[in-house]
C-alpha cells in the first residue's frame, strides 16, 4: 500500500484519537485491505460506509467523493496518455515519403492524436454533447422565466414537472422518444395528482374514459387500441359476431345471423367506432343540470353568450351556422317540393319539441334553452367522432325517428344501430350519409349552403320546368294506366341507367304491393329510389336483388326492401339493418365463389317450374309417354334417358338429383302420362329434378361422397333434410371448398363426420377434436376451446366444421388466440373495463 499512500491520505486527515476507540485512517485501510483509491471507488457508497464503520469514524460520504473524484482525474490522465504521444521528435519528424502521399491536412494526421478515443464529441461527458446542450437549454430557460414580470406565466415547471428530476443519461439522451409519449405523460402526471389531491381512486384511463368534460372526452384507450389495431384491412369491431356466427343468411328464412336481436343490435351500435361511454353519452337522458356541466355555472348569461359557446365547444362563427342552420347555410328547399315541411332541415333534432328555431346574432343565441344546448352538445361531439356534416347526421338522426314506430326526440339505440351500418356500407361501398339516410326514410328535399338536395339530384337530372309528381299531388298511381306513363317515365329517368324498363316495373309493383298508398307523393318516390340505390350498391339489378332477398327471408325481407322501416328497441324482429347486413355478407359470398345471384336464385326458385314447356321438351315427352313403361323398371331407364338428353345427367348422378329434388323416376314419370300432363307445362316434379341437376353439376363433389351426404343429412347440419334449399346447397359448396383447401381428400373429413356422429364419451370426443385439429393443421387447445361451446363439445356437422373454419381463418386475420376471439365477439357497452382492455391489448400485440 506504501505506493499509493500519496493518493489515500489526502482522502481524510488522520482521525482523533481523543476517545480512545479510533484508529488511524491508514490502519483503517489496511484492516479493510483496500490498497488504491479504485478499491473504494469500486464499492457502493452504503457498502463502503458500512464497512469503514467498523474500523473509524471519519466521514465515509466525503471519503468516498474525493475518492471518486480522484479515480476519474487518474483515468482522464490515462486517456491523455494514450491518445497524445510524448515522443514528440516523432511526431514532428517528417517523411519524404509520407510527404508525398496525398493525405488530408488535419489536427489527427499531423499531431497523431486520436481525440475522439479520449472523449467523442457524442459522448454524454463532452462538453459539447447534446446533454450539455440539453442542461445548458434548461438553465438558460430558467434564466428567461425568471426575467418575465408577466403574472400568468406559465413556468416550466408546470409544464413539464419531470425535467428537474430527469436522469441525463444514455437512455434519455440519445434514445429517440415520440413527442406524443412525452404529451401523454406529462399530461398523465398533472392529471393523476389533481386524482390524489381529491382522493379518486380512479385510474387516470379509468377518468378519461368516464369524464364528459372537455369535450374532447370521453376518452377510452383500450376501445382506440382496438381501433387502431384492425384498422381498415381487418374486420371491424361488430364484425366479429358476424364473421363467427354459427347460424349464416341462407340457413333459413328464421335464420339468426349475427345472434340474437340484442347480439345483433349491440353488434351494429359496435361498426360505429363509438366507444361504450360515448355510445352511453349520446343516448343518456336529458338532463338540466347541462349548464352547469358545461360551464360550470348555472348564470344564464354565459348560455346565451356565443363567445362563451365558443370557448367551450371551439367552434367557429361559420361551423355554429353549419351546426344551427342558419346564415349562408340556411335550408334551400327543392323547386319540386310540395310534401316535406323540413323547414328546419339541419337543424331538425336541435330545434324539436320547442318554437323557435335557435339563431345567434350580435353575440347572443335567441331561443336557446338547457335542453337545446344538450343536444347541440351531443351534435358536436357526433360530427367531431365520424367527421360527419352537420346537415348530413340532422338527416341520419332524424330519419330513424321518422322511421322506427313510437315517438322519439332524440338519440337512441336504433339511431346508433344506424350509424353502425352507415359505417359499415360507407366503407365497402362509399355510400353518401343522406342516400343511406333514404334507406329508412323519406328523400331529403331540402340542403344547406350551396348543395343541392338528394331529391334533386336524383330526380331532376334534366331540369324540367314541371314534375308529374308535382301537378298530380296526392293521387294515386296506377301503373297499368296511361295517365300514369308520364310519371313513371320521370321517375325512371332519375334511376341508374342500368336499370331496364322490367326492372323499373318491378320496383313500381312491390312499392304499390308493400306501401300503405302508391301515390305521387314523396313517400312513394323515395321507395322507387330506395330499391334502386339498394341494388345498385350492391351491384345487383333491381330483379335480383329482390330475389335474394325473397330467397334470404321471404316476402318479410322485400317489404323492408320497399318500405326502409325500423323495427322498435324491444323487437326482435329483423328490419331494414338486418337485411342490408343479410345480403351484404350473401352477395360477398356469391361473388367470392364464382355464383352469379341470377344463378344461385334460379336454382332454388319453385316458381320456375311453373314456367311454360318449351316445343321441344315437350316433344320429349311425348316420346317417353309412346314408350313401353309396363315396368318400374322401364320408367326409371325412361326418365333418367329423358334427362341425360335435356341436362347431361349421368345414370351416377341420378340418385343424387332424386334426393335433392325429393322425387324419384318412377314419380316423375307417372307425372308425365297422358292423364296427368297438361300440354305447355312443365311437369313440377321433373322441374325440380332439372333444377337439382344444375346444382349437381355446379358442386365439385364426387358422386359418392355427394351421395353419402344426402344419405345423412345431419351430416351437413342438424335439421338438415338433405332437399334443395340455400342451406344445403351452401353446406355442400363448403363441403367442396374445405376438401380442395384444407383436407386434401373427401374420404378424410367423410370419415370425420362419421367419427364425429359416433360414441360421444370424453375419450370420444377429444378423438374428434384431435383429428379436425389435424384436418384444419390447428392445435388442439384451440380447436378444443371452440367446440366447448357446441353442444356436443365438437364439430358433428359440416355447419359445425364452417363454423370452426371460419373462427380459424378470423384469428389468423386479427392475430387473436381462440379464447380473445370469443372475449371480442362478446363485447358490448355493458362489459367489464377488464375485457376491453384485454381484448385491445392483445389486438396490439398482434398488430405490431
């Protein structure tokens, strides 16, 4: 130690001994068998004071800095030493060799001293490091703030509370942070300690998400984290029940796609992007302590005063025109208008249920009241969550009132049901708010500002100087009479030019067949218009979209086609929103497997057998009459010859087209004796054997395994009976697509569904959990985890194997696990904070 006695002794004087017990500080160090000042320097502070306690009194804390302060002069001395040579002839000898190399003039390359290898300029100790620049920006800020006399400075401080505390090292100097996560956390301290002050046991996501105040909030961040992760290239939230429900459009006219009609109801309110406390805000009951709420004060001053409006909401002296409807953006009614007494068009649902309609003027709202402040609060907060227009969500809003039965004054569950929808079919299909609006009410005839209103646009393309609806106000249509011609006409011409003259006359008919009247009147016009703009969305002739919908929920479904009409909150019958979301997910379907609608609904359309029989079939049969059938036989050879001539049936396929058809040869053919045919028609039951071949020679399904499926119905699905309907033939199509997809082979998933319809003991069971989970290439946790919910704990029917499928195909596309899947498909505004964030959570996980 005697080596470095230079270094430690300055460390501390020698200690007193006046009490006898010291000893010196030498001896100190030997006991404690530290030889250099980097012995100390390489303890902690608590564990060299510790141990220097045992042996002196001297003041550890002033040992250990003057310690460190002399280890860092040893290694800064070391440095120098490395980095600037002492030879200095060498360093100033020169080479006429190294004088004729061409190397750059600089301080390295003359004087061999690499400084950067004693402290680069980035280096958190350079005096020139961004930490430097960071303390010295800091210091230089609080010179500023204390040379302002101004009294409501706000200091930097109160701005950033974290800085004075703020550990300046690598992490915090060089890591790049987003300006948003230091917003968010500045934000989130100031707020939490307002929470400890006033003793809120509430989390600071649990406050922003219940807080009304500003009204920037609520604010949920587990529902936004949802948001953001499925974005626009996954399902949304409120698709989930749809994409996973067992029960599909063409499984029957009583079919409960997307669930229950609460499951359904809380599924549409989802597709809005609303988070559950904003869904909970717009619907709320009036209250009037809003006032209060808003300002803070109940001083009825500050609610007629714009300036103080403007304060709270932010809004511009042109956006409250947009929002009351007034000034350059007051109603400019249709020059055909004679039945819409909208005069108050967007601004209807703030001005309802009062007299008066709310201006502002001088910088003062004339008849304004707390109710009418409520809701054009909740109107502001609606248009700033779907970047709506005003003019547009009055329309939204007001329509489902006009819609729904009962009477409504303002926001409910169907208008957000309605939002959702908007949502949905905007996104797919860029429908306008107002056009969707037209779906379940009447045409708008009024707009704001410069537009023109729907009803002009659709029907007064050519600008006539007179409208048939107009001078024949009020009286019926009658679409066989020619007094009619000029009004059909007009409307015609305002429809898609896709739209044919029989198209035309079918919409007219199902508008006079489902309407309480067929007028000239707007109600009636917006019908015609609703059909059309239906089936054009979803690029379907008028004729076939009607069709599907006859085929999806019968003569219920074209009605809601024609008439728009809302079911009530406590309904559970399907309404207009039920059946745009029917045959959005059956024209997905057709399209996606290469069906044409045409052709999906000829195939199952009864009333095509009762179309007239062609010359030449009927010539057919009459030969098959003429020949000898004494026999069974005989009549089956004739029967299955008869359509292996008109539909290319093979004697293989014949026993499949008779249990589609529900018939068999020796049926059709008794049908066709002289006794029972009628000359130009067409036998029913061989209509229907026609009708099955076609579907036959659409699946790809061998004879055997098609066979072997009607033969066991239930194999496709409970209630199944193996007949031609959408059902079956859509379990058959996904029989086809899952055996060319994901199976590889027919024999292997028949042989599942046999197994599957087998014993059902546990061991059983988890047998045929384990062989779909090898079929589908899943693991068995998860495939087990969904059937748990079927009520045999597996899949016993191709129903049940699309189903699992499908479940399958949304994890891979959201990136969920089974259990979060379900969790997701499950959400609503009543669930647990807990499950929103779990589900938002693990959507992050995947996303990024």
């Amino acid at each position: 130690m005697d080596d470095n006695d230079a270094l430690l002794y300055p460390l501390v004087d020698p200690t007193s001994s006046e009490d006898g017990t010291n000893t010196e500080f030498k001896t100190a160090m030997q006991n404690m068998q530290i030889d250099s000042v980097f012995d100390i320097v390489s303890m902690s502070p608590e564990d060299f004071a510790n141990a220097l306690a045992l042996h002196s009194a001297a003041d550890a804390q002033q040992i250990y800095d003057n310690a460190v302060a002399c280890a860092h002069m040893i290694n800064r001395l070391y440095y120098e030493q490395q980095v600037s040579s002492d030879d200095v002839i060498q360093r100033n000898r020169r080479n006429a060799d190294s004088e004729q190399a061409s190397v750059p003039i600089t301080y390295q390359s003359l004087f061999k001293e690499n400084w950067d290898q004693f402290c680069h300029e980035g280096n958190i100790a350079a005096n020139n490091s961004p930490a430097a620049y960071l303390r010295a920006l800091y210091r230089f800020s609080l010179e500023l703030e204390k040379s302002s006399t101004h009294s409501d400075k706000i200091t930097l401080e109160q701005r950033r509370p974290d800085i004075p505390a703020l550990m300046l090292d690598a992490q915090s100097t060089f890591v790049e942070r987003p300006m948003l996560s230091i917003v968010n956390d500045t934000l989130k301290t100031h707020i939490q300690q307002h929470l400890d002050k006033t003793n809120n046991k509430k989390t600071v996501q649990e406050v922003l998400a219940s807080e009304h105040y500003p009204l920037q909030l609520p604010y949920d961040l587990h529902h936004h984290k949802c948001l953001l992760a499925l974005g626009d290239d996954k399902p949304a939230l409120g698709e989930f029940n749809y994409r996973v429900s067992l029960e599909l459009p063409f499984s029957g006219v009583n079919s409960t796609y997307g669930g229950t009609s609460r499951t359904r109801a809380e599924s549409q309110k989802l597709l809005s992007g609303l988070s559950p406390e904003q869904q909970k805000l717009l619907t709320a009951p009036y209250g009037d302590d809003v006032a209060w709420n808003a300002y803070g004060s109940e001083n009825y001053h500050l609610l007629w005063s714009v300036n103080s409006f403007q304060e709270l909401t932010g809004l511009t002296g042109d956006q409250i025109e947009q929002l009351l409807a007034y000034g350059k953006y007051f109603p400019n009614e249709s020059i055909h208008n004679l039945w819409s007494a909208r005069h108050l068009y967007g601004c209807l649902y703030i001005n309802r249920k009062s007299d008066g309609k709310v201006f502002a003027a001088d910088q003062k709202f004339y008849n304004l009241n707390t109710h009418r402040l409520d809701r054009m609060l909740r109107m502001i907060r609606l248009h700033r969550w779907t970047d709506i227009s005003f003019a547009e969500l009055d329309t939204l809003t007001t329509n489902v009132d006009l819609s729904a039965p009962g009477i409504h004054h303002g926001m409910n569950s169907n208008m957000l049901r309605a939002l959702g929808v908007y949502h949905y079919m905007n996104k797919r299909f860029s429908i306008k708010p107002e056009e969707f609006a037209s779906l379940y009410h009447n045409m708008p005839t009024y707009s704001c500002g410069d537009r023109e209103s729907l009803f002009d646009q659709v029907f007064s393309k050519t600008k006539p100087s007179t409208s048939p609806l107009i001078e024949n106000n009020g009286k019926d249509i009658d679409i066989d009479a020619p007094e009619s011609l000029a009004t059909l006409h007009f409307l015609k011409a305002g429809l898609d030019s896709s739209v044919t003259q029989d198209d035309f006359l079918l919409i007219a008919r199902q508008s006079k067949k489902h309407l309480t009247s067929f007028k000239h009147d707007l109600s009636s016009a917006s019908a015609i218009y609703r059909q059309a703009r239906i089936a054009q969305m979803f690029g379907l002739s008028p004729s076939e979209c009607t069709d599907l919908a006859r085929l999806l929920g019968g003569e219920a479904f074209c009605k809601s086609l024609v008439t728009g009409t809302i079911k009530a909150e406590s309904s559970s019958e399907s309404d207009i929103f039920d059946v745009l979301m029917a045959m959005d997910w059956a024209v997905d379907w057709l399209k996606q497997n290469n069906y044409s609608v045409k052709q999906w609904c000829r195939l199952l359309d009864k009333t095509q057998d009762e179309l007239a029989l062609n010359p030449t079939l009927e010539d057919q049969i009459k030969t098959v009459q003429n020949s000898p059938h004494d026999t069974d036989e005989k009549k089956v050879f004739l029967v299955q010859k008869l359509l292996h001539d008109v539909a290319a049936l093979s004697r293989e396929q014949v026993p499949c087209a008779m249990k589609l058809a529900e018939t068999s040869e020796v049926a059709i053919f008794d049908e066709m004796t002289p006794q029972t045919f009628v000359s130009g028609k067409k036998p029913r039951l061989f209509a229907s054997a026609l009708r099955a071949t076609e579907a036959i020679q659409a699946l790809l399904i061998s004879n055997a395994s098609l066979l072997k499926l009607l033969n066991n119905p239930a194999w496709l699905a409970h209630g199944n009976y193996g007949t031609l309907t959408p059902h079956t033939l859509y379990l058959l199509d996904r029989f086809s697509t899952c055996t060319h997809h994901h199976v590889q082979a027919e024999t292997r998933l028949l042989n599942y569904l046999e197994q599957a319809n087998g014993q059902s003991d546990a061991v059983a069971i988890n047998n045929s959990n384990t062989s779909l989970a090898e079929l589908l290439n899943w693991t068995i946790e998860e495939v087990g985890t969904l059937t748990a919910d079927l009520p045999h704990q597996r899949a016993r029917s191709m129903e049940e194997v699309d189903w699992v499928i499908r479940c399958k195909k949304c994890c891979e596309e959201t990136g969920l696990s089974v259990n979060n899947l379900k969790l997701a498909a499950s959400l609503n505004t009543e669930k647990p904070t807990a499950d929103w964030k779990t589900v938002g959570e693990a959507l992050i996980a995947a996303h990024f």
